[in-house]
C-alpha cells in the first residue's frame, strides 16, 4: 500500500519536472522562429510616443529585448 502511493508520488514528481522542461524548450524554440515584437513594431511604439527613432536606436532596443528571451 505504502510502496504504491510512493511510486505514485515519484511518478508525478517525474512527471511534472519532465512537463516543465519540455514546455519550456518548446516555447524557447517557438520564441526563436516566432519572435513576438520585430524592429517596425518598435519603430511604431516609438514613433507613438512623440520622437522619430533612428534605426540605432532601434537596433539597440532589439538587442536589449534579445538578451532577455
């Protein structure tokens, strides 16, 4: 009885640390191929807020939005 609620328990432990890190590789690969804001997206969210960007500076905000993914 006891053996069977502990296999249990390791199984879901197993389970949920596997589910984790799949889940994650997934949305790591899928960020990659399908990054959610590009350089227009930016330039328009910048150009939104009142000030013309340059592309440096939209550049630099893409390698500052890169590090963090």
């Amino acid at each position: 009885m006891l053996h069977d609620i502990l296999m249990i328990l390791i199984g879901l432990v197993i389970g949920v640390i596997v589910g984790f890190f799949g889940a994650r590789l997934f949305m790591q690969k899928y960020l990659k191929k399908n990054p959610p804001i590009n350089e227009k997206m930016i330039e328009t969210m910048m150009t939104s807020m009142g000030r013309k960007p340059s592309q440096k500076q939209v550049r630099q905000v893409m390698n500052q939005m890169n590090r963090y993914m």
